[in-house]
C-alpha cells in the first residue's frame, strides 16, 4: 500500500508526493491505461534483440512505479514480465527497478500502438494517442511523468520536468500538453532531450489532468510562500534618498541587459547563469544581496554578481560574432 502524503511532508520531495498520488489512481477504462503503459514503455523501455526474439527492459527509480506497469501488463495484455532489482555499480548509481519481458513483445508493442501495421516502430507516440480523447492524452503525460518526471520546489529554476528518450517523443508530448491547454517547450540539458515547464500556472494545471490534485494544492501554496518572501525582499523602505536611486535605476539596467543576454543565448544558457540571470530580471529592484538571499541555496552578493557578470561577458561575446547588437544595445563594427 503507498503511503499518502495529503499533508505537507518537508522530508519527502515534491517529486516523489507526485508520482505517490499518481500511482494511487485506479486502473480505469483500457484505453487510457493503455494509453499510460504506452507512455511508461515508450520514455522508460528499450528493445533488444537476440537470437530468441525481442527482449524489452523498461527501467524505473521508483519500485512502485515498476510494480504498477508489471501489475497492467500482467492484467490487460496477459504478458509474464518479470521485475527485477539492479543495484547500485558501474552501470547505475543508484538502485534501479526493471520490468523485463522476453515473449510476446512485438505483440505488445502492436497492442500499445508502438508499432505500425507495416511493422515500424513509432518513433514518436502513437497517431491513436495523440488524436484520442482527452483522457488518454492525460493518461500519456501520467505515464510519461511516472516514467521519467521530475517536479522542483517553487523558486530558483523550479520546473516540472521530463526526460525523453528522442527528440520526437519530447515533440509528441509537446502536442498531448497542448491539447491539455498548455503551451510548453523542449530543452537540451547536457545532451539529453527534456520537456521543460517553468510556468508556475502551467505546472498546476498539468499536475491537475494527470490526476494529482493534492500535489498541485501544496505547489500552490509552497508558491504563495515563495512569492510572498520575494515581495518581502522587493520592498524598498525609501525612494527619496539618492544612493538608492541609483542602486535601483543600475538594478533595472542590469535586468534588460540580462533579458537580451536571455534572447540572445537561447536554450544555450549555462544553468547555473540562467538561476542568476532568472533572479536578476524577476527581481528587478533587489539589491545583489537580496538576491543571494531569494537564491535556493543561497548565495553571497559576490557569487550573484559574478554569474551575472559571466553571463552578460558570455552573451556580449556571442552578440559580436553574430554581428547582432549586444546587451548593452550596440551591434559591433564590422572591418
């Protein structure tokens, strides 16, 4: 039995209250679990051949959510998989759990759509889910976020987060989001393909369709905190004296000059600059150390000023071999 995290537990991560309530959800129509196993297989499964056939692993960190594809394996598609403990070594560091299935697997990847008639496997996700009824494509992202998602607390760089195995199945849950209601986008972090949400709204709303209304109630309400800390940090006692003027007025010409850093680097931010730039420009009036104090973990004035200034010397520096203006504006002379 999964142990229910209705009240707010700081030891245990957002992440895991998450896909705890997930799994609490009931096996419903075959279809939408179908749908979920589908998503499960296609962002945490691999396929490997062998003299004897196809074999297919599908791995997981979380037990329960290993347990859960075995259990609907087992009762919807009547497959004999079979889970199995890998610990921590060479290969992982940390303890995995594998659903291994050595028979029937070209008939199951038929019944989970991952497979087309003409015998392709589907690159992306199944057309049926895509274009299916909406509780369906709830069910995918589910099955997606199981698999391989990740919730951070709200502040810094918070994000809902899932890692895809391509680019393709990143772009087809792109599309099942939108037909949630939500305009999302993909990362590339370190080479591996992410579907990236930042937007405090957005995140609610998918916690809510893949069916964790009490994970969306404490991010709520941790948010509410945050965001009431950070009109603590805002607040300016005075504007009449100079000095403060001036800090002010340098704090609002550092945001712009780190939102054209933003344009102009993209995707290509290194995180660790993008956690100050973000600060800099959502707090535009706080000093560097109010700053330091609203990063998670905190930071001294010196570490935020030098991340910023790397990311403004590092969009400058790109600006200048696009002959494009930089921060400050200027586009540089050509020769």
């Amino acid at each position: 039995m999964h142990r229910c995290f209705c009240r707010k537990d700081p030891s245990v991560s957002l992440t895991a209250k998450t896909k705890d309530e997930l799994l609490r959800i009931p096996l419903g129509a075959k279809s939408t679990v179908a749908a979920e196993a589908s998503a499960l297989v296609r962002f945490a499964g691999k396929l490997d051949a062998s003299v004897h056939g196809l074999t297919m692993t599908a791995d997981f960190a979380e037990e329960a959510v290993a347990r859960r594809l075995l259990l609907i394996l087992e009762t919807l598609f009547t497959c004999s998989p079979k889970l199995t403990v890998v610990s921590p070594g060479s290969a992982t560091k940390e303890t995995k759990y594998e659903v291994r299935l050595d028979s029937g697997v070209e008939a199951l990847y038929r019944r989970l759509n991952l497979r087309t008639q003409s015998g392709h496997l589907v690159v992306g996700m199944p057309p049926q889910i895509v274009s299916g009824e909406v509780s369906e494509v709830e069910a995918a992202w589910r099955g997606a976020f199981l698999a391989r998602g990740t919730l951070t607390e709200p502040g810094r760089t918070a994000a809902l987060e899932v890692e895809c195995p391509c680019e393709e199945a990143g772009l087809a849950l792109v599309g099942l989001a939108r037909r949630l209601g939500c305009q999302i986008r993909m990362r590339d972090s370190r080479g591996v393909e992410r579907v990236h949400v930042r937007d405090a709204e957005t995140i609610g709303v998918l916690l809510s369709r893949m069916g964790a209304p009490l994970a969306r109630l404490e991010w709520d309400a941790k948010l509410q905190e945050r965001q009431a800390q950070m009109r603590g940090g805002q607040r300016l006692a005075t504007f009449d004296d100079a000095n403060t003027r001036r800090s002010v007025h340098a704090a609002t010409v550092a945001a712009q000059r780190v939102e054209r850093a933003m344009e102009i680097l993209g995707d290509d931010v290194p995180e660790h600059l993008a956690e100050a730039g973000y600060l800099r420009v959502e707090h535009r009036q706080a000093s560097l150390e109010e700053l330091g104090r609203l990063a998670d973990p905190q930071m001294t004035k010196d570490a935020v000023a030098g991340r910023i200034r790397r990311l403004l010397s590092l969009a400058d520096k790109r600006a200048t071999e696009l002959a494009i203006p930089n921060t400050r504006g200027k586009t540089p002379k050509t020769t």
